[in-house]
C-alpha cells in the first residue's frame, strides 16, 4: 500500500499505515527499507553487534557507507564493543528467588560470591583497579549463570512475571559481557569501581578498529567525514 500509494514515505505515513493494518511501524519500517536506495541511521543501526540490522549486514552487500561526524565514531564504538555487569544485580535476584528456585538462586549466589571477592580486593586498590588480563574464575560461574538462567525461562515463562522482569536485563547483560568475554585481548581492559558494598566489572574496549573495519567491510566502499578529524593518524 505504502509503495502504490506514492507521496512522501516518512515518520506520518509509516506511523498511518502500521495503525490501518495493525503492524508494528519498526518492522514495517525495516521491511520497506530493503525498497530503498538511501538510508539515513545512526550509527549503531551497522556497527553495534547487539542491534545491527541482520537483514542487511549478516553478510557482505553492495553497499556504499557514508558515516558523517565520524570522529564521534571512536567513542561510541569503544562503548559499543564494552560490556558491564554488577553484584548488586546478582544479589538482589538471589534475594527474589525463592528457595524452591534451586539452581538460579545458587548461581546468582555464586556470581554475587565471585564479585564480592573481587570487589574486596578493589578496596586494597583504592576503589578503582585495571586490569589487563580476564580476572581468574570468572568464566565458570558466568556460564553457570547463563545455564540456570536459560533453564529457569525455559521451566517459568510467564508463570513468574515479576521474577522474569527482574532476570531479564540481568541475563541479556551477561550473555552480552561472556560474549565480549571470548574475544578478550590486549585492545581491552578490565575496569573494577568499588561503591561502597557495590562492584562493577567492565570489560573496557580501548581499541575498536578490528570490529569497526569488520562492518565496514560489509559493503563495497565506505567513506568518513568530520570538520574535526584530528591528528588523522589517530583517527584512522
């Protein structure tokens, strides 16, 4: 309807269309995108690894990228290739669980044990502490987390809406920083802030270029711009 319709196919008329046929206006969007020779996005829409466009950058395509203001790209890179989680939120869904929640329960217990440990030896260190290498015995109680955690949603969806509430940003936090996890080398740190009886852990990509040149390379040719791209060195 939209493409026989003609006129202008902006905000209004997405919005107009998706109420007449009772579909969502951002899928509808996304749909009426592959009709397009030119879109205008942020960002994110290419080079975040959570929430780029699948049907277009799964794979490579004929696609000529021009990012403007690209100077802005290096911070918002480094902060979407970083990853952080927290002991309050592992202690606080251990709190929630009731007892006959076995196995999450546990696992939130042994995460917000592993940190609490971490977060004691931050305090030695003034509160902030880099590292360079990924802490020890942190992977096992990750995955274990991970592994409870899909049992739990797989057994309670929708049974317990209050707990599922809580557990899901937790959950899409950790499986986002094991991620990060797996590709950890020497362009990250590990960053531990202590906030009173609080830790939070970030793994800190200092240098995004491997992963912004891996989505540049989804199209034929990409072009950045800015007023203020310098030293160039730098940026490049």
């Amino acid at each position: 309807a939209l493409l026989t319709r003609g006129g202008s196919l902006d905000g209004a008329a997405l919005r107009a269309a998706a109420d007449e046929f009772r579909v969502c206006p951002y899928e509808l969007s996304l749909d009426l995108s592959l009709w397009c020779d030119v879109i205008v996005c942020d960002y994110n829409y290419l080079l975040d690894p959570v929430v780029h466009l699948q049907r277009f950058f799964e794979s490579r395509g004929d696609y000529i990228f021009l990012l403007d203001e690209a100077h802005n790209g290096v911070d918002r890179c480094r902060d979407m290739f970083s990853a952080a989680i927290r002991k309050s939120d592992f202690l606080a869904l251990r709190k929630a669980l009731p007892k006959s929640h076995r196995a999450l329960r546990t696992a939130a217990g042994a995460m917000n044990q592993m940190l609490r440990a971490m977060r004691d030896d931050c305090a030695e260190a003034g509160n902030v502490q880099a590292l360079h290498t990924f802490p020890d015995g942190l992977r096992a109680p990750l995955q274990k987390f991970l592994h409870a955690a899909d049992d739990w949603l797989d057994a309670h969806r929708g049974d317990c809406p209050a707990l599922e509430q809580q557990l899901l940003p937790l959950y899409f936090d950790v499986r986002f920083f094991a991620r990060i996890a797996e590709s950890f080398n020497d362009t990250y740190a590990v960053l531990l802030t202590r906030a009173g009886s609080d830790l939070t852990v970030k793994l800190l990509c200092l240098d995004p270029s491997a992963q912004v040149a891996a989505a540049l390379r989804k199209g034929r040719a990409a072009i950045l711009f800015s007023a203020t791209l310098s030293p160039l060195d730098y940026y490049r």
